[in-house]
C-alpha cells in the first residue's frame, strides 16, 4: 500500500504537506512566545541572526542593557528574533521554543515505526533553518477598489 501511495502522489505534493508539519510546529512556538507574559521586545535568551558570525545566537542580557557595548534595547527589534525550523527526525535545535516544537512534533509526526525511507524525498532541503517570528513589510502598499457605480 505504501509504494502504491509513494508512485500515485507526486513529490511536490509529498513535499507541500511534510513541510507543513514542520512550520505548523514552528507556528505553535512562536504563538506561545507571542502569547507569554513576555514584552513584545527581545529578551535575554531569545534567538538573532548574527550577520557577521553567519548563524543565529541567543542575545545576552549584557545587550539588551548596555548601551556603551554599541547595543542598547532599541537596536534589537521583535523582528530580529528567529527560531530554528524543526526538521523530521532531527533534534531541534536549543532555543526558548524547543518544547513547544518538540511538543507539537510528538503530536504530528508518525512514531519511531515510521522509517526515513518511506517518504521518497529528503524534505529537510526544503526548509529554511530558521525564520523571523515576526516580519517586516519592505514593499507596502494599497490598493483601493471602487464600486463602478461610483467611479462612472
């Protein structure tokens, strides 16, 4: 039944719903960072993309609170936190959403009886590894629509 599921679904089909598994769990811990007491700011612990390093770190309170360093509160920005995306069998990286992630895998994903090999893709390579829990518009627009009644 399994080849016969693999040969009718085509790839990206496979890879448009395996995927979802993933960013439906990384969704689940960013509303629970959203939804904490937490202000709507980074806090110490929180994931940001290091430019010059080339991979994310967690911001030290040191950062957050010392404006001599070069970095005080309003350099960093709620934009600026990401949290790793959780791949199929993968460890999920060490960030303050783990649990929420590892929590909502548990519940998403097939037990440890479902092999690697019966998904017919490597759907890791389609993930980003990490994504900003909160985006910036660059391109913002509006579109206004008219009634033809009043335009005429």
């Amino acid at each position: 039944a399994l080849e016969a599921l693999q040969k009718a679904v085509p790839a990206a089909v496979w890879a448009r719903h395996l995927t979802a598994v993933s960013r439906l769990a990384w969704n689940h811990a960013v509303a629970a960072r959203l939804a904490r007491d937490l202000p709507l700011r980074p806090v110490p612990g929180d994931l940001v993309w290091d430019e010059r390093a080339g991979e994310t770190r967690p911001l030290a309170a040191k950062e957050l609170l010392d404006a001599s360093a070069g970095l005080s509160t309003a350099t960093w920005r709620l934009s600026d936190v990401v949290l790793p995306v959780p791949r199929l069998g993968e460890p999920v990286r060490e960030s303050p959403g783990r649990l929420h992630m590892e929590a909502a895998m548990r519940q998403l994903v097939p037990g440890a009886d479902a092999p690697a090999d019966a998904f017919p893709m490597e759907v890791s390579s389609l993930l980003p590894p990490w994504r900003r829990i909160v985006g910036r518009s660059s391109d913002l627009g509006f579109l206004v629509s008219v009634k033809w009644e009043e335009w005429r």
